[in-house]
C-alpha cells in the first residue's frame, strides 16, 4: 500500500527517532499501533525506538486492577492469564525496541531526557485527559533541545470535545509541537480551538502496513474452524452488540467465538477465547466470515482483511470508529437499533470492497506524504 519514495535499507539510518505511545497496555490495538507505527517510520530509512514510559498512574491502577480481578476469576482463569501475559510479553520482546531506561514519573523524563534527532508523539489517544490527565511526555515537552524536530503522528483526543479546565494546558503544550498530525476529523477541531493551530489528518498506523504484511506475522496455519461470526467487545455490556450477533447468528446458522477478556459465556456464544495476544486477534479477524465489534481496531482489522463487519457504537468512546467509517464511507457498516440491523444483515453484511480500498490506498498515501514531509528526507 506504500508509495512513497523507496530507500536504501543497507546504509546508515537517516536520523535515530523516538517515539512516544502506549505500547506498555494489555489493549490488542494499542500494542499493533506501536508497532505499525515504527515500522512505517523505519520503512523511511530511519532508526526507531520507543520510548519506555510507562506512568506511574498506570502502574497504580494496573495493580489495582490486577488486584481485584485476582480475588475474582484467577482460580477459574489462571491457565488462560498466563498464556495471554506471555503471548503479549513475547509480541513486545520481538517487535518493540525500547529506550534502555524506563522512566514512570514526569521529573524523572525531563531531567534525563532520551536524545534523538526527531521525535514522534503516537498514535493513540495519548491526548486523551481523562485516561492518564494531561501528561506533558506526550506532548514532547521534556525533548531538551529546542530546535529538535517534534511531531505528532494520528495522535487522539478520544473525544469530539475537550473539557475546559484542560484547554489552556493542552493548548499550550501542542503549540510548541512543530507538525501536527492527528486522527479524527474533530481533533483537527481541537486542535485549532486550543493551539490556534492546523492539524493534518492522518490513518492510524494499523493501516500503514500492508494486509500480506501483518499475515507474515502468523507464521503459521490457522487451526481453527473454517466458518464462524467473530465477536470482539470493548465493553461487558452492550446489549445492542450481543443481540446483533445473536440475530447474525441465527440468520447465517454460524457458531459465534467471542474474544474476551472475561471468562462469562452469554447467551448466543459458543466458544469464549480468553487467553489471546495480539497476533491471535489479528488471526481470528483474518479468518473470521463475519465480524462483529464495538472497538476502533477490531473495525479496522476487519477492512483491512475485507471482512464483512458490523459495528455497534461504543457508549463512552465512539468518534474514532465513526470518523473512520466515514473517511472510508463505510457508516452504513453500523448499527444503532434494530431497524439498521436487519438491514445490514439483509445484504450479508457486505459493502464495495474496490471503493472501501480505493479510499484506504488514498489516505495511506497522505499519510505518507505526512511522514515524508515530516521526517522522510532525502540523504545529503
């Protein structure tokens, strides 16, 4: 899907990159967006690493977290638990390069902060306040040379509006951001309104690597059934997801594996898949006939393998899933009641592929430009 300029991998890297994410999560996107996005960025020739911050604050609620669900399920699903950890810790071994210090605290960042030539703030919603607050590294406020070159890649607010005791702050902080990137429509918004600046939109960086690519990956043949409706949720809850798949189901006399992160089988559900790392999500997306989900990757997995998918709206977190859809003019794809339920199944889920990948290879290709404008120089 790249077609930007080629480079020669067997010189000397370009320039030595830091980048800024989360990387340090058990989310499937999460970890695929990290690595998507240095592999995009070393495919222009230069050297990546990520820089490993890791808040405090997450460190606290994931022991929190950890804590809790100890108590609950880890007698029923220790086997599972540990599979999953080990998976994802594998994923991170092999495919992150990470700075050799780890920093958890702002002062410790700005006081030994990690020295490259350009540094890249994304993807994700690292501007998302009400994840972690407005923490200043995902800014690149700690990048001690002034005249470094600073960048933000499909960065995210997580919402269509900020709330105004985080304005001024933010606004501050993404000024100082030479280019700026993001990756809903309403971030460019945002964007405007707290910096007074101009926002490129750009493709997550899932995107940014080709489908045959993210097979290699595998490595291996898929074992599993050779028809089943793929459920993947974001949330416990969401009655219009579960009853969607439940009418599909019925409909298409298919048997329903939902990737979970519990150990609870609802009505409707065959198998549960709990013990998943990131390659087994994109696995099961690849090889599913039908996938049904409520989160912005499981979408975009879903059309970056032509799936027939459908998606429900997530009730806290939803303008990601709809900017993209309707990037790609694909919001026909959702359902909001039961009325555009039936209609999507009717036509089997389907929609025009050629067109859906037409619009893909476009904002792919102004991506990269983003990037080569950015970072993507050419050798002296």
């Amino acid at each position: 899907m790249f077609s930007g300029e080629v480079i020669d991998l067997n010189t000397e890297p370009i320039m030595q990159i830091g980048i800024i994410t989360f990387h340090f999560g058990a989310n499937f996107g999460a970890l695929l967006q990290a690595y998507a996005l240095c592999n995009a960025v070393e495919s222009l020739g230069h050297s990546v690493k990520i820089i490993d911050f890791i808040p405090e604050r997450y460190a606290k609620d994931a022991s929190l977290i950890g804590t809790i669900r100890n108590g609950i399920v880890s007698v029923l699903n220790y086997k599972n638990r540990q599979i999953k950890r080990k998976r994802i810790a594998t994923f991170r071994e092999q495919h992150f390069k990470l700075t050799d210090r780890r920093y958890t605290t702002v002062e410790d960042i700005n006081n030994n902060p990690p020295v490259f030539d350009a540094y890249i703030c994304g993807s994700d919603q690292i501007w998302n306040p009400e994840l972690f607050g407005v923490l200043s590294p995902y800014f690149l406020d700690f990048v001690p040379n002034a005249d470094s070159m600073k960048l933000s890649y499909a960065a995210s607010f997580g919402g269509e509006f900020l709330d105004a005791s985080y304005k001024y702050l933010i606004g501050q902080y993404v000024r100082r951001i030479q280019y700026i990137s993001v990756r809903e429509t309403t971030g460019i918004d945002i964007v405007r309104e707290v910096a007074g600046r101009e926002a490129t939109q750009v493709m997550d960086p899932v995107f940014l690597i080709a489908p045959h690519e993210w097979e290699a990956l595998l490595g291996h043949p898929f074992s599993g059934p050779s028809e089943y409706i793929l459920l993947y949720t974001m949330e416990t809850n969401n009655y219009q997801l579960l009853e969607s798949v439940r009418y599909l189901a019925e409909r298409c006399h298919m048997q329903v594996i939902h990737l979970s992160w519990g150990i609870r089988k609802r009505q409707g559900i065959d198998y549960i898949i709990n013990n998943a790392g990131p390659l087994e999500f994109i696995e099961l997306i690849k090889n599913a006939s039908y996938v049904c989900t409520n989160s912005f990757h499981g979408a975009a997995f879903s059309i970056i393998f032509n799936k027939p998918f459908l998606v429900v709206p997530h009730k806290s977190r939803n303008i990601r899933i709809v900017s993209l859809l309707e990037k790609l003019e694909l919001t026909s794809q959702m359902v909001t009641d039961n009325h555009s339920l039936y209609q999507l199944v009717e036509r089997n889920l389907e929609y025009d592929t050629n067109k859906a990948t037409r619009l893909i290879h476009n904002a792919i290709d102004s991506s990269f430009d983003f990037l080569q404008t950015t970072v993507g120089v050419s050798r002296n």
